[in-house]
C-alpha cells in the first residue's frame, strides 16, 4: 500500500477537495476527537485550535493507495493507518478518515490535527517520508503484493537480510525462471567492471564463483548454481572480459559453503525473531486470558448478588402468605396454614431450579468465551510448530545441484 503524507494547512480547501463529487462514491468513515459532525466543521475546529498557536501547517494528511489490481478491506485500510499514527506519534490526535472510489478503484485518505492541545503546540513531523516508507514495504510484503520497484529495499534482496515476515513472503512465492533472468539482466546493465558486477549480484542474493573448466558460475542463498552468460543474456567470452582473472574467485564449493554458513546464520537470527514474536504473542494471550477470568468472575458475582437479593425478597413475600394473630390461629384450625406452607416449599423449589438455571446459564457462556481462547492458544502454539519446523527445514536444504541453464 502505497502510503504519501504532507503537512499542510487550509482547512477549508482540504475539505473541499476530499469531498468533491468527482469520485464515484464517497464516504467519511470516521470524524474522531471532534464536536462537529462534518468534515467542514472538523476542520475548521483543527484551525480554530491551531491559531493558538505558531503553526500554519496544523494538518497531516496522508493517502493509502493499495495495488490497483486488489480489494482491500477497510480493516486492512484502519490497521495501516493505525500503524502510520503511531509511527509518527499521532496517537489520539483527533482525525477524520475518508474513502474515495473511482473507476474501480478504492483508496483512503486520513487527515490528523497535528497540535497537541495539552501542550498547545504542533507534534513535530520531521523525516516523515523516511518512517513511512519501511510502513509502505511491510503492508506490501504482509499482503503478498507486488512490491514497486521504487519501493524496494536494494538491501533486502539478499535473503541473508531477510526479515521473518520476508522469509515467509520468499517461502510462499516461488520465483519464476524470468525472474531470475532479470535480476542477471539488471545486474549486467547497472555494472561496467568486475567490483561492480559483483557487487551488484550480491545485492540480489548471488555469489560470483568459478565452476568447471573455469567458467563464471553464481551461487544462491540455496546452493543453486547458475551460468551468468546465460541467465544475463551475453556471452560468456564476454563475462570473462568483465571479470578479467578467473583465479582470485572461489570455486563452487568454497561458496557453497561460505553461503550456507552464513544463511545458517540468518535463519538462527529469523528462530529468534520467531520465539520473540510468540512470546510477545503469548503474553497478550495471558493478558487476554487474566482479563478475561477478571470479567467473569465479576459477572458471576453480580449474578450471585442479584439472585440473592431476589431471593431476600421472594422468601419475605412468601412469609407474608402467613396470617398473623386470630386469622393465623384460625388458619391453622381449618388447614390453611398447611396449604400455604405447601405451596411455599412448590415455589421455593421453582425458584432454585430457576436460579440454578441462571447460573448454569452463564457458566457455560463462560465456558464457551474460555474455549474460544484456548483455541487461539492452541493455534497460536501450532503455527509457531509449523514456523519453527520449516525454518529447521530450510537450515538443512543449503545443498543445492549443479549449474541450472
């Protein structure tokens, strides 16, 4: 998702333009912090606060383009804008999310108050375009989507820099052959000399090495060896210009070797990374949990309270049957007594069992709220098994074949 934020002031002009009819369809999704009901009034209340101020740029408006070809729900769209407040330190500041639609295409946009009306003085944005583009690359690569080359971080193209969240976008796309072929293309194309060539291939997860009869191989982060004349597309007697004396590169196997210690490496630093975001997981899981048996109990003691209190009271109206002095005597002479004792006892049975059912009731209400979060717990234990257990299978692959055409 594609993320471009600026600070800005006119107020009135913003809110002219985020609702003007030449969308298809708009929506203002969320006015949150202010007394007004419109996008108008929420600005102009921004502005009011700002000229207490020295701030003439009191706004911070961000767009969230997602992919054209993708349908992004608007939790997607909240989550990411709720990443991009708190990487900017705009928590709770009052905001106002708006939704365009045009020619099939969705896309937001969030407007903050950038003054602090405790301190009574605008958050300071600097470096603003530097923090949301690592927010932009994660949304690309947590969603799976095609990453835009502007976009990318040269780094992270060799998989030993791979973040865990990477590493898994890299398990579950397999790269196609034309993919592999570019990545040689543009490598050749952005490199005039052997340092170049080779560093440029490095970037992209590849080792410069010498294969049989001395021709220039590239080796993967998973052994895999590859003929550069081929996958660049020139000849090899070419190669050999570029890179000039063959004898200062390592053979296949010294790479080899080299590359699979060093991604050894990498994938111990991604188990770490694994057990750290369980234990965090698993912490707001206990957190959840303790919460959770807090709410409860207060609920049963509420209900503890209230039976009990009606309890108090059915027993005082069923005592009351009862007559007193001349009446009660005679009542019990003629059996009365007996019948009201009777029927007491019936409707003290009654509202037992119908206390009890009560009970019954939101015990397994409380039942189910508790089953519901072990199988959280029980998934979450789980897919950490299946993480761990592919990472352990990856650290043992590093063995890849002979040169690939």
């Amino acid at each position: 998702m594609m993320l471009v934020g600026n600070q800005r002031g006119g107020a009135a002009d913003l809110a002219v333009h985020l609702m003007k009819p030449e969308n298809e369809h708009i929506e203002v999704y969320e006015l949150r912090g202010f007394v007004s009901d419109d996008l108008h009034g929420a600005f102009k209340e921004i502005e009011a606060i700002s000229r207490g101020t020295h701030c003439k740029q009191f706004l911070y408006s961000l767009s969230l383009n997602p992919p054209e070809d993708q349908s992004v729900p608007t939790d997607a769209f909240e989550a990411a804008i709720e990443r991009v407040e708190a990487k900017l330190g705009l928590t709770d500041q009052p905001r106002a999310i708006v939704f365009h639609e045009k020619k099939g295409r969705r896309h937001a946009h969030c407007v903050w108050s950038r003054i602090n009306v405790v301190e009574m003085k605008a958050i300071q944005m600097s470096f603003d375009r530097e923090k949301l583009k690592p927010v932009s690359r994660d949304l690309f690569i947590e969603h799976g989507w095609k990453m835009p080359a502007g976009l990318a971080n040269r780094a992270n193209r060799d998989p030993r820099n791979y973040s865990l969240a990477e590493w898994q976008q890299a398990r579950r796309i397999q790269r196609h052959p034309n993919e592999i072929k570019r990545e040689f293309e543009d490598a050749w194309a952005l490199s005039d000399s052997k340092a170049a060539f080779i560093h440029a291939l490095e970037e992209r997860g590849y080792r410069v090495a010498r294969g049989n009869k001395d021709r220039p191989v590239a080796v993967d982060a998973q052994g895999e060896v590859f003929a550069i004349a081929r996958k660049a597309g020139v000849k090899t007697k070419d190669v050999r210009s570029r890179l000039g004396d063959m004898d200062d590169l390592p053979d296949v196997d010294t790479v080899k070797t080299q590359m699979a210690s060093e991604m050894g490496d990498t994938i111990n630093r991604l188990k770490d990374e694994l057990e750290q975001q369980f234990q965090k997981t698993n912490s707001e899981y206990e957190m959840r949990r303790n919460a959770l048996v807090d709410q409860q109990r207060c609920e049963r003691q509420t209900l503890k309270d209230k039976l009990e209190k009606r309890q108090a009271e059915e027993s005082r109206k069923r005592q009351s049957r009862f007559r007193k002095g001349v009446a009660g005597f005679w009542d019990r002479l003629n059996g009365k007594h007996r019948q009201i004792k009777t029927q007491n006892e019936l409707d003290a049975q009654a509202c037992q069992k119908r206390d009890a059912k009560a009970k019954d009731a939101l015990v397994f209400k409380h039942l189910q709220q508790r089953q519901r979060l072990a199988l959280f717990k029980i998934s979450l234990r789980r897919s950490y098994g299946r993480e761990r257990s592919r990472l352990e299978y990856d650290q043992r692959r590093f063995s890849g074949p002979e040169v690939l055409p």
